[in-house]
C-alpha cells in the first residue's frame, strides 16, 4: 500500500473527494497541508491504496 496526497483549492473539492472515498469504502484522512507545501484552501487527503489504484481520484 502507498499513501497519496491530494491538494485542493477550496473546500468544497475536499468535501466531495470525502464523500465519495467513504462511499467507496477508501482509507483516507482528511488534515491540514504540510507547512512545506501551504496553499490552496490548507486542507488535503492523504489516501492510502495500492499503487495505480489512485488515478481514478485524481
């Protein structure tokens, strides 16, 4: 399993992406955006999944 980092510009785009992960019964977490990377609306998901299993979130 490898975990992703997803990025959004507003919080509506995180809010939709966690409906439809938990709708999918996804492993992911919802937190702030690591200091390194600050932007957008200061939420992302971290997800976890095996490999190529993302493309279908992005």
């Amino acid at each position: 399993m490898k975990e992703f980092l997803f990025l959004f510009h507003s919080t509506v785009g995180v809010i939709q992406t966690r409906k439809a992960l938990q709708a999918a019964g996804m492993t992911f977490r919802v937190s702030d955006i690591p200091r390194d990377l600050r932007g957008g609306c200061g939420l992302c998901i971290w997800l976890t999944c095996p490999p190529g299993e993302e493309i279908q979130w992005v």
